[in-house]
C-alpha cells in the first residue's frame, strides 16, 4: 500500500520526472513478467485424467438438468 507521503512526493514531481517514475515502474512490471516461469523448473499442471470424481459431478449435473428439461 502507499504511503501518504510517497503520495504526496510524487505529486509534487513536475511532468518528465512523472513519466520517469511511470517507465521506471513499467520497466519493473515487465521484467516481473518475465521472471514468472524460470528455465528448467518444472510446473504440476492439473489435468483431467483420473478425475473420476469431478466426472461424477459432472455427470449427476447434467443428469439433473436433463430430467428437469423433460419434466
């Protein structure tokens, strides 16, 4: 969170210092991107194999809204 004197500095700023502040901080953003996944690390990625119970659900939801669609 900021602080109300960070605040109030950065408005005290004239324009091209102001826009210095915003490269800086969007030069930080990016290089934040890029450091999200790292090289040679491996990641678990979930996938629906062997989901038998998220199937379940699945199917007793549309069970449901079919009987209720012929009713």
């Amino acid at each position: 969170m900021l602080s109300t004197e960070l605040v109030e500095q950065l408005r005290k700023l004239n324009r091209v210092d102001k826009l210095e502040v915003i490269q800086l901080l969007a030069a930080e953003l990016a290089n934040e991107e890029n450091n999200l996944i790292k090289s040679g690390v491996s990641y678990p990625v979930w996938s629906p194999y062997d989901a038998v119970g998220a199937a379940n659900i699945m199917l007793e939801a549309l069970n449901a809204e079919t009987s209720l669609n012929h009713e």
